[in-house]
C-alpha cells in the first residue's frame, strides 16, 4: 500500500473514530433552575428542577428530577416523545407513543407515588442553540392522588455554561436555565417576566383537578378560583399574553388547537451536533484521532529499515 | 521525528525499540457523588522509543487505545437510577522505565492526555432509559511494575488514573441520575495486569 493511500485509510478511520459517537444524536443538553409543582395535598409551588434531556432520530427523551418540598420526596419525570414532538408542535397528551412516567420517592428510596396516566400538553423546539420546552402536565394514579408539573417556555442551552449558548436560547424562549441559575427575566417575547411564574404558582394554590377525559389539546383546566387578571403562560390564551410572532407553528396537522406560546424565532431549524464540541476539542480531537495511526505507520517505517539493516 | 529518529539511532543495536501492551483490569468511577460501583477496562497501548546513550531510563512515545464500562447509582431520594457508561479512549503519552532491582524488574511511569468518547446509560425502573453521549479532553497518569520474563515478553501490574480537567462540562448523565454536583472533573481509576512484547 502506498503511504497516501494508507494515511486516506487512516484519515476516514480517525474520522469514523472521532465523531461516530456524535453522530448519533442530534441535540442532548442540560440545565437547571425552577419548575411549577402542584399535588392534591400540596399547594403550588416553584421548585428546583434540573432537566437532562436528548433528540435522536426517532425520540424527544426527558429526565426532569424535581427537589420537592420538605416532606414530599423528592420527584422525577421523564418523557419519552415521538420526534415530532421535537418540531415545535404542541400536542395534546396522553398520545400514541408518547410515554410519561412520574415517580416519586422517600429518603430511603420507596416510590411513595407513582403514575404513568399523564394528561397535559407538551411541546418542544430544537436547533442549535438548545431546545425550547414547553410542558404542562398532571398525572394521577389509581387512588386519585395527583401531580401537576408546569414549566413554561423554557430554552435548554446546547451548553448551559456557555453565554453565547445562553444567549442564542435566550433570544427564542423567555426562561433559560442555566447551571445553578434562576429562571431569567430575559425575553423574546412582551408580556413575560419572572412574575408570570409567581402567578402561576398563586393561582395553583386553589387546587387542581386533572382532565384525564376530554383529551381536548389544552392540558389540564385551570383552578376555577384563579383569578382572571393573571396570566397564564402555558395553556389557553397564552399566545394573546404573550404576543409573540410566529405563533403559527403550533398549529399543524396533529389538531392541536393553538394552545402553546410559540415566539419569536420558532422554526423548523435542524439540530446541529457539531454546535455542541468546543472549537479546541474538536481540534484535540483531531490530532488525538490522527496521532496514533501516524505512531502505527512510523513504527512500521522504522522497523522495515531495521529489517534492511539487519539484512545488511 | 526528530525525538524517534534520535532514540533510534543512538542505541539501534541495544535492544527493543518497540512495545505492545495488552492492559486489563477492574475500574472504577472517580470523583463522583454517587455510588460508584466496579466495572472492567481492557487496552493496548504501543511505545515507540529507546534509551539515550550512556543514561539508565529507557523513554517511549506512546499510543493507547482503551475500553471500559463503568458502573454508579445516583441517591435513593431520586430512584437510585444506575448509570452504565461505556467509554473509548484514545490517548497520546510517554512512558519512562527505570530499573529497580536487576535488569528484569522495572518500575515505569506514563503520563499523557487524548480524548474520551463515552456512552452513558441512565435507567430506573419503569422510566425511559437516557443515553447520554459525550466527548472529552482527559489526561491520564499511570505507575506499575513489570518483570522482564525474556528480551521480548514481561508482565507487570499497573495503576492508572484518568480525569477530565474541563470544568465548563457538565455530566449529563449523572445529572439526570441525581447528582447535582455533577461536573467533568470526575474521572475513573484503573487495576491492570498488564503483558507487554518488546520487538
């Protein structure tokens, strides 16, 4: 083999090495801050949440793990969507293969509650940047016990340390969790600010009964004390609060009824994996790759010489 | 080549330029909040060098490839959610050996650094399972014995650390497990019996 056929080998094989792994998924990310949690004993409340979450080819999975209040356990959701979910549409759950789990659980480990019967809206957008989420969800089990989890437009930064991510998921979702932040009164939108998340605790502090029927694309219905002068970011009327622009993704062919609070810069953009591989890793990357096919073939060059020596 | 060529030529008829090394071993998570529990790593590592005319350490220019798994639970209060991670690394480094008694038994050292590509499985019961994918910059330190059986086979025992120095990384699946202190300082220790050809 001649040495430039050997080191193109080689490059498509470092290559192959390199970045396979990257490849096989198209957005995963993480962050923390604050989530709206409601129970049938408990009033609302806002609660630290830190969210894991990954788009591949075929599915939107979520881990939300919640730090309850004292006393509750402490709690985790995970989603698990069709990737359509992952295109900016808002869809009614429950759904066809669409998967919600709420556990949660004592110090010592016991689940104390458990529920896969989840009812609510879900929506999620994902480029570059981060993914966008939108969730409000109640799930019940069999002894009619009950659990609200709310967050509103929340951007999930490709890196959740880095400002220009930041920055990038913060121009399109009006609350970006970062690492140990709180959620941000930066907006994309009119009409957001961190006194929405208040409010929404307020008004669940009427109490709650989940939907579990009508099925209808908005989620659960309101506290019927709520009142009218407060905003509701994450089901019905939101988008006349929020007054964002592009609120037309949302509507799409899934007969989701507009529910979600699309904003500005809501498109179909694709993930890009590469956004999330800091220049200089990518650069060690690269050398790391190449650097040992080039050891291989010097070793080999070195020990033909010391055959020809030895020959001599 | 310049380092090579320099080893080369300065004791070509001395001995072995070249090793092979197959590596194998428990590990373990390191650095971590939750419980780590034990997993297995295997590697071939290859040296490239010689010793300097007249100086006793014999110095190599190494490439190693390794696999592992590696096993930890996050807290009870989050489900204990067990994470399997399985990572590939790929590393440049330098190795020095220095005698300790006779010529047979030798103590060796390596130092270097090279990237980390690692999937990580986040499962609890009855929940999707996550899969987390990541790459990232570690160096890596490594110390052991070895016994010369012949010119051209030892066998040896080693220690090897790994850590990830990027603290701007955050771990995603120990994150999703529960670990709220999860960052990319972590990294993994290694036991390895180790059996090397020199040619």
């Amino acid at each position: 083999m001649r040495p430039f056929r050997a080191l193109s080998v080689m490059g498509v094989l470092s290559a192959l090495v390199a970045f396979a792994p990257l490849a096989a998924h198209a957005w995963q990310g993480g962050a923390s801050g604050e989530i709206v949690w409601a129970s049938s004993e408990a009033r609302g409340a806002l609660v630290s949440a830190v969210f894991v979450g990954q788009v591949d080819a075929t599915r939107l999975r979520l881990v939300v793990t919640l730090d309850l209040p004292t006393g509750s356990g402490d709690g985790v959701l995970t989603l698990d969507l069709p990737e359509g979910f992952a295109r900016g549409r808002t869809v009614a759950l429950p759904a066809p293969g669409a998967r919600v789990h709420y556990s949660e659980y004592a110090a010592d480990g016991r689940v104390v509650f458990e529920s896969t019967r989840a009812a609510g809206t879900a929506r999620a957008l994902v480029d570059a940047a981060g993914m966008s989420l939108s969730l409000d969800l109640a799930v019940s089990d069999a002894a009619a016990q009950w659990r609200r989890v709310r967050g509103g437009d929340v951007g999930l930064p490709t890196d959740p340390d880095d400002p220009d991510a930041i920055a990038a998921a913060r121009a399109r979702a009006p609350y970006v969790l970062a690492a140990q932040d709180e959620p941000s009164g930066d907006s994309g939108c009119g009409g957001d600010d961190d006194e929405l998340w208040r409010d929404d605790a307020r008004s669940d502090a009427s109490g709650y009964a989940p939907d579990q029927t009508t099925g209808s694309g908005c989620g659960p219905s309101e506290p019927s004390t709520a009142s009218s002068s407060e905003t509701d970011t994450l089901g019905d009327g939101a988008d006349t609060a929020s007054g964002c622009e592009g609120d037309d993704v949302s509507a799409d062919e899934t007969g989701d009824d507009g529910c979600g609070d699309s904003c500005e810069g809501d498109g179909l953009a694709e993930a890009s994996s590469s956004a999330r591989v800091r220049a200089h890793h990518a650069w060690v990357g690269r050398c790391v790759a190449w650097l040992p096919w080039v050891l291989a073939f010097t070793a080999v060059r070195l020990m033909r010489r010391a055959a020809r020596r030895g020959a001599r | 080549m310049g380092f090579v060529g320099a080893l080369w030529s300065a004791d070509a008829a001395a001995g072995n330029h070249f090793f092979l090394e197959g590596a194998g071993g428990p590990a373990t998570p390191l650095g971590r909040a939750s419980d780590a529990g034990l997993g297995g790593s295997g590697g071939l590592t290859l040296g490239v060098g010689g010793r300097w005319a007249g100086t006793t350490p014999v110095w190599y220019l190494t490439g190693r490839v390794a696999l592992d798994r590696l096993a930890e639970r996050g807290p009870a209060r989050l489900g204990r959610a067990s994470v399997s991670r399985s990572g590939v690394e790929l590393g440049l480094g330098g190795r020095v050996y220095l005698p300790v008694a006779g010529p047979r038994l030798r103590w060796f050292g390596e130092l270097g650094g090279g990237e980390r590509l690692e999937s990580a499985e986040v499962a609890r019961a009855g929940h999707a399972t996550l899969n987390v994918q990541t790459q990232r910059f570690q160096v890596f330190a490594q110390t052991g014995l070895q016994w010369r059986l012949w010119d051209t086979l030892s066998v040896g025992a080693a220690l090897d650390w790994a850590w990830m120095p990027d603290q701007r990384g955050v771990d995603l699946a120990a994150l999703a497990a529960g670990d709220a202190e999860a960052n990319a300082t972590a990294g993994r220790g290694r036991a390895l019996v180790t059996v090397t050809a020199h040619f």
